[in-house]
C-alpha cells in the first residue's frame, strides 16, 4: 500500500506542479507502462479522480 501511494504521488506530482493538465500528458513518464499492464485507466489522474488524488495526498 505504501508504495502504491509513493507511485501515485510520483505520477500526480506534473499536474500538482504545473507541468501537464492530465499524468497521461508527460510522455516520458512511467505512467503508461502502468497503464500497458492494467494498473491504471489511462484516465487516472484527471477530471473527477484529479480532485480525490488531491485530497488523498494532502494537497490544496
């Protein structure tokens, strides 16, 4: 589980920090290698699930 979180964390950290709108946008993220094994919908990280990750990690 806590690893789980460090990944996500990793993953959010672009949007947290400007850098993309949606994880998917970085193109040299590990991100779509987790997508590529079903870990994550290609969505993660964007619309609604932007503002529970948000809350999950503590962000405002």
């Amino acid at each position: 589980m806590d690893f789980e979180r460090h990944i996500d964390y990793i993953h959010w950290n672009l949007v947290k920090h400007g850098l993309v709108m949606y994880v998917k946008d970085w193109p040299y993220s590990t991100f779509h290698r987790y997508v590529s094994n079903g870990i994550y919908t290609e969505d993660w990280g964007g619309g609604n699930a932007a503002i529970n990750i948000k809350a999950n990690f503590g962000d405002v």
